[in-house]
C-alpha cells in the first residue's frame, strides 16, 4: 500500500519516538480518517514486541487506579508504558464521555507513560477496531507495555481477550451478586483475578469464592488457559482455536492476587504474576497461537467491514434502503429476494477474482 507524503512523515515521526505524531497516528486511526488503512498497514512491520495487558471488571472495582499504580511500577523498573482507557461513547458524538483519568495521577508529566481515551463506539464488546489498531501504533512506538483498561460492562467485556495477551479481571471485595457475574461469563476470560481494594470487610470471603470457582472450572474445563468457551459466549467465529478449540487449555490456572491500589500494596505481586503468565504463553507455544487467532479474525473484520460498505454502496445504487423496503412493503418483492439481488454483482466479482486468479496460477 502506498501513502502520501504527510503520512509518511508521519509514520517516520512515530518511529523516531515522537509522542505527538503517536497521539496524531492515533486520532487518525480512531476518526477512521482517510488513508489510515495504508499507515495501520505500515504498522505491521515494526510490532511484535510489546506485551499487552488487558484490565477489566465491574465498574467501582478500582480499575483506573491500579492501571496509574500498575504504570508507576513499570517505570520504575525502567520499562515505557502506552495506556488504552476504553471509556463509554457519547450518543451524540461517539466520542470518549468520561475521559477520568484524574485516577491517573501518579504518572502525570511522565513522557514514557502515553494516556489515550478512545471510545467504545457501540462496541458489544466493549472494545472498537479502532482499539486493536490504537495498539499496533503503540507497539510499534516501542512502548514495552501496552495496558488496555475496559469500560466494565460485565460478560461483554469478553471482547478484550481477542486483543490482550494476558487479561486480569478485577473483582471488588464483599460482593456475592459480582461472583455470580463472574459464573456469568465473564470467568473464561481471566488470567489472573485480581481482588483489589482487599483492605475492605468481605476480601478473604470473595477470595476464597474466587478459589472455588477456580476450582470448580478446572474440574468443569472452564478455567486453566486458553481462554476457552469465548468462542461460544463473545459470538466470535472460530474464537476458540487458541486452545484447540476443545475446552483443553494450555495448562494454566489463574492465581488470585490481592491489592491495595490507593496504596501500591500487592501490585509488585501482581507484576510477576502477568510475567508469569507470559513466560508461560511463550513457553507453551500458546502466545504463537493467540497472535494467529488474533490475526484472523482481524482479517475477519476488515473482510466484514468491507463488504458492508460495497453493499451499502449497492444498495444506495438501488435507490437506498427505504425504497426497497417499500416496495416489500406493497407486495411487489420480498426481502430474501431482495438480499440476493443485492448479493449477487458481489458473488460475480469474486468470481470473476476467482477466475484471473486461476488464470495467473496456471501461467506462471
């Protein structure tokens, strides 16, 4: 792919290190302004070496606040942090609503840590496209951590593990209704549980349910790696494949750690633990087959989004969608009839790709 020459300054400014070009890279693959596809493109080449770390949970769990200390603890071991704070979209706008991140103050004036809202855009997952591209850019930056903090909607939040390496879900003390939630869905997705604010009345009781549930996952192949089941509860196709796709995993089973985020306390623990879990993916081949999986539905999406926009497109050609929809309406048609009217020139030109494609194969 080929970009013009203000991308290209652009993506040369990003690869030198510049967080402004990082923050305008970024804007533009959110606005889904034009030639984005040809820079996210560019991105490829150069990413690879960031681990990516997901943070999830209910809202009020402390979420924004073990990030800040989370970040504070990475540069304090020399390592550059790139934050992804998924906020709610603003009906009007679709624009990030809340923007809080006054929870992140204790890094605030430092460069190596980069802060970015972005919105989740409608999202059922919680997580737009526009994230996962958002990512790519901080990677190939040369951020050595990449943290994306989620909205916390409960079993939606699924979405994050097609985007994260390791996925942490917060659980907040001396809540038997969040346990349930967990039972809900949103357990498969978890390599770590992370029980923050445990200086709380109700901490050592939702850690031992948490112990339980582990427990009772590992004998039910719920828990222990790979993030199985998700393919059945995100919706995603072949989402699943990571572990084999038979609810086997990859032989991890998820520590529980307890925090203090206001305070720091337990976020050193928690720091070896998500590299525990990287070695492992490493070790275990898992990380390999993640990335893999991870690619392929990417490839998913685009495919998706642009056959969506050449039907939109034929569908305008066809007087648009009311039209169509009124001439349902008076009997003249039906809407399969309709649907594959409107497919078919697609079916003809990838045939017809089909075909040239043959036809070079056999040429050469």
């Amino acid at each position: 792919m080929s970009m013009d020459s203000d991308d290209e300054s652009l993506l040369e400014a990003l690869l030198a290190g510049e967080h402004r070009a990082l923050a305008r890279v970024i804007s533009k693959i959110e606005n889904r302004s034009p030639g984005y596809r040809n820079l996210v493109s560019e991105l490829y080449a150069h990413t690879g070496d960031a681990d990516v770390i997901g943070i999830t949970g209910s809202p009020g769990a402390g979420k924004s606040t073990l990030v800040d200390k989370l970040a504070e603890a990475y540069r304090n071991r020399g390592e550059t942090v790139g934050i992804i704070a998924i906020d709610p979209s603003s009906p009007f706008t679709g624009g990030a609503v809340l923007g809080d991140r006054i929870r992140m103050a204790s890094t605030v004036g430092d460069m190596d840590v980069f802060v970015r809202s972005m919105s989740a855009r409608g999202t059922l997952g919680g997580l737009s496209t526009a994230t996962a591209d958002a990512v790519k850019a901080m990677d190939a930056f040369g951020k050595d951590k990449i943290i994306i903090e989620t909205v916390g909607a409960g079993q939606n939040e699924i979405d994050i593990v097609r985007t994260a390496d390791s996925v942490a879900v917060l659980v907040p003390p001396g809540s038997g209704d969040d346990i349930q939630t967990l039972k809900a869905g949103i357990l498969e997705i978890a390599d770590i549980f992370v029980v923050n604010k445990a200086d709380r009345d109700g901490a050592d009781r939702t850690v031992q349910e948490l112990r339980e549930m582990v427990h009772l996952g590992e004998e039910s192949g719920i828990t222990g790696g790979g993030h199985h089941g998700v393919d059945a509860t995100s919706g995603g196709d072949d989402w699943g494949e990571a572990d084999g796709g038979d609810g086997s995993g990859d032989g991890w089973t998820p520590p529980i750690v307890e925090t203090i985020a206001t305070s720091g306390t337990g976020v050193d623990e928690f720091i070896d633990q998500l590299a525990t879990h990287r070695a492992h993916l490493v070790d275990s081949g898992a990380l390999a087959e993640k990335v893999r999986t991870r690619y392929a539905e990417e490839i998913r999406t685009l495919l998706r989004e642009d056959v969506h926009a050449m039907l939109e497109a034929e569908l305008a050609e066809r007087g648009g969608i009311d039209d169509l929809a009124e001439a349902v309406r008076q009997g003249e048609t039906d809407p399969y009839s309709l649907a594959t009217d409107v497919l078919e020139p697609v079916e003809d030109c990838l045939e017809d790709i089909e075909t040239e494609t043959g036809a070079v194969s056999k040429t050469e």
